[in-house]
C-alpha cells in the first residue's frame, strides 16, 4: 500500500491531476464522543470517509464508507460543511494520483456496530474533544472538527 501525503498552500506540492467527490463523518456517540480512525498510509488520525462510487449518492457513500472502515453503522443527521480549497491537494504514491481537496462531511449518529480496523485503518476509537487536540492529524481533518464543534447555525463553504 502506498502512502497518502497533504499538502497545504505548498509552493512545492504537486499539480493536482484530479478532483473527487468524497465524504466523511463526524460520528458522535450519545456521550457526545467521536469515532475516529488511524490512517494505515499516512499514521495520521482521521474522520472516516472516502471517495463516492458510480451509482450512488455523496450521503450513501459516506454510510458505506464509515461502515467499512470502522465497522460502525450510523444514520446521517446533518452537514457540517463542503471543503473544496484547491491550496489543498492530496498525493497518492501508489498510482501517483494527485487530487484537488473535495469533501462535503457530514454529521452522523451510530445505529449499530462494533469498531474494527480495516485496510485502511489500524485504530478505530471513540475520543472526547478535549483528547483530540493531541492527536496527530492533518490540518484539514482538525479544520473539520473544529467547524463542527463549533456548532455554527450555517454550514462550512469553501
């Protein structure tokens, strides 16, 4: 498995060759924790999520995507904000691809499940917000969660 690096408003970062629709999850149990995962080609941790498949919408790819990289089902129950910034780009070393930034995340309950890594994860754990802080994290995810815990009446753009 390769390697996946951000980049951020980086002079050297790569052009980015293509743009895809993704999502993720802000999970938050009834003790109002989130469900993270640790990246397995980065280290990093991360809100679940992924790129959307053809022939389904961005909110069933972010149920499928959650599910199997947690283990956990969960029901959509808001958005938080859509994330286009083309200062972000994204490397993969496996094929080379670099993507432009484009994610709407979305706020979601679980419904059932047990957290399993996968894949892609090494780590799935449930953290209060003030353990978050910590983390190691990419800029973007931490922008992420600070929208949403923020709980601002509108929905992030841009």
């Amino acid at each position: 498995m390769g390697q996946r690096i951000d980049f951020y408003d980086d002079p050297d970062a790569p052009r980015a060759t293509s743009l895809v629709p993704s999502a993720n999850v802000v999970v938050t149990n009834e003790a109002g924790e989130v469900l993270l995962i640790r990246r397995s080609d980065n280290g990093n941790w991360a809100l679940p999520g992924g790129a959307m498949e053809l022939g389904e919408s961005l909110p069933k790819a972010a149920v499928r995507e959650t599910l199997e990289e947690t283990g956990i089902r969960v029901e959509i129950t808001g958005l938080v904000g859509i994330y286009t910034d083309p200062r972000h780009v994204i490397l993969y070393t496996s094929d080379g691809e670099v993507r432009q930034e484009f994610s709407v995340v979305f706020a979601a309950r679980p419904t059932g499940g047990t957290p399993t890594t996968s894949e892609e994860t090494t780590e799935v754990r449930w953290f209060s917000a003030s353990e978050i802080s910590s983390l190691p994290m990419d800029r973007s995810m931490r922008l992420r969660l600070e929208h949403f815990f923020a709980a601002r009446p509108d929905v992030h753009l841009g």
